[in-house]
C-alpha cells in the first residue's frame, strides 16, 4: 500500500513522500513536519494566548495521507478483549496529575483508567470542548458501564482492565514518536485484541 | 486520535472509531468508523440514554464484522432528543 503524505503550512506544500519508509512512523515526514511545527507555534502563539482557537487551527501544518492502513477484522467480540481510547481528558482526580491545558503543544502524555472507574473519580482536562454532557454520563464520551454490561450479557468477551484518556494534543511528533509506540506497547502487554477510539 | 487509530491498525491492532463531523473525517481517514449527528463532547447521544449507548456499541460490533473496506465510513440514524427508529 502506498500512502503519499503532504505537509502543509498555509497554501505552501512543504514536501510529499511514500510510505512505508524506514525512519517515518506512518510515513510521516517529521523532518519536515518540525520546522512546520516550530513556525506555526511561533506565528500563532498570540492568537492561542488570546484564546483564537479556528484561526491558528487553519493555520496548523496538516499531515494529509492518501492511504488507510488496515488490519483485517478477524474471531468474534464474545472471544475477544476489548479497551477503550478517548481524547476527552479523563484523569483519575485521587491518583493522576491533570493534563497540561496551558499548553500551546497540548499534552502528549496518556492516562490509564480503570474498568471499575466511577463517574465520581474522573476529571476532565481539555479546554476545547464543553465537558457538560461528560459530566453528567461519563458514557457520553466513554461508554465503559455499556461496554461492561455486554461483557455481562457474554456479547463481548472481556473489557479489558485498563482504558486510556489522551487529551489535546498538537504536538505530532512527540506523540507519533514517543506516546503512542509506549501506548501500543502496553495494550500488547495486556492482550487487547481491539480498540474503540472515541475522541471529543 | 486519528493517528492514534492508523497507528495501531498499522501494528495489528483492528481498530473502530466515533466521529461527526464527515469532513474531517475525510481528512484523517479513519481505517473503520461510525458517523453519528452528535456535537462535540457527546458521540453516544444524551446523557443517561442507556439504550441509545448500548445500540450504538452493538453497531460498532457488527460494523468490525461486516466492514472489509479500508476507510468504511458508517452514517447512523440517531438524532438528538428523537427516539431510535426501529
């Protein structure tokens, strides 16, 4: 499968490249993503500050991908292990530091949330989304008491012991480069067989 | 969390998301997803609507089993504070 990447900044095409390529996780081009990055950070600082959120999103350097990988779907979910991923910002508000919301960068980082989680023990870490809903049925965002109750019912065979909360995040290549290899490490650990992403 | 989804298809990992928006899911290419008329903040629809939650898990379900495509994109039905057709 050949996937070419663009990085834009503005209308300026920054470079196109093939993958797979030893050296770019997903074909990404960081080499020329960073100095991208490092621009848009520096030229839309003021407006992050001043809280001008759509204007610096135009201006981020998109990484646009032609191909999708896949894996194909095998077994069925009444055998299968199953772990949720949201980018809501949950935390543990006891045990877990709350992302980093000053950030420009946003929070590369990850928390890990129990399957035996109560709405009461969660915090939300996000500053570009109204938390409302979420706060009032956790399952809005991060359906886990639903997916627990089909492992109930047998119709899915395990929920996994762990879930996982990113929050924003713009900053690609701590995140492709450092988060998510750590974060795949650790659902191959813990014998995940499939994700159920829900971002915000 | 797009290139958190590529990047775990790409290691094996069979993967299904939420979105709302479909351009820009256009944009990231999900390998598989469901595409629900939600606002940010809410893909499963009003708080404490229990059925509608677990109807929506029980499509993820049967959308990994009957997606072959890389890229499928699933549109459901459900709206906001309107009862689930049949």
């Amino acid at each position: 499968m050949a996937l070419s990447l663009t990085h834009k900044i503005e209308s300026h095409t920054v470079r196109v490249r093939k993958w797979p390529l030893k050296g770019y996780p997903m074909g990404i081009d960081l080499e020329s993503f960073k100095p991208a990055y490092e621009k848009w950070v520096e030229e839309s600082l003021p407006d992050y500050r001043a809280g001008n959120f759509e204007e610096i999103i135009k201006k981020y350097p998109l990484i646009v991908s032609d191909g999708v990988p896949w894996t194909p779907y095998k077994g069925r979910p009444s055998e299968q292990t199953f772990a949720l991923v949201t980018s809501g910002g949950l935390y543990l508000k006891d045990s877990q530091p709350p992302f980093d919301i000053g950030s420009i960068h946003g929070d590369t980082s990850f928390r890990e949330i129990p399957k035996t989680v109560r709405q009461e023990e969660l915090g939300i870490a996000h500053a570009h989304y109204d938390h409302g809903l979420a706060e009032q049925d956790i399952n809005t965002i991060f359906p886990i008491h639903r997916f627990i109750e089909l492992e109930e019912e047998g119709i899915v065979g395990k929920v996994a012991e762990t879930h996982y909360s990113f929050s924003y995040v713009n900053d690609v290549v701590t995140l492709v480069t450092e988060t998510v290899p750590r974060f795949l490490s650790r659902i191959k650990a813990a014998g995940v067989d499939v994700l159920f992403l829900v971002p915000v | 969390m797009g290139l958190i989804q590529r990047m775990a298809e790409e290691s094996g990992f069979p993967t299904i998301s939420m979105g709302n928006a479909a351009d820009r899911m256009a944009h990231i290419k999900p390998p598989r997803a469901l595409l629900v008329k939600f606002a940010r903040g809410s893909m499963f629809g009003e708080p404490g609507n229990v059925k509608r939650q677990r109807r929506i898990l029980l499509d993820a379900l049967e959308a990994l089993k009957t997606m072959t495509q890389p890229g499928t994109i699933q549109e459901l039905p459900y709206q906001w504070k309107r009862p689930d057709p049949e």
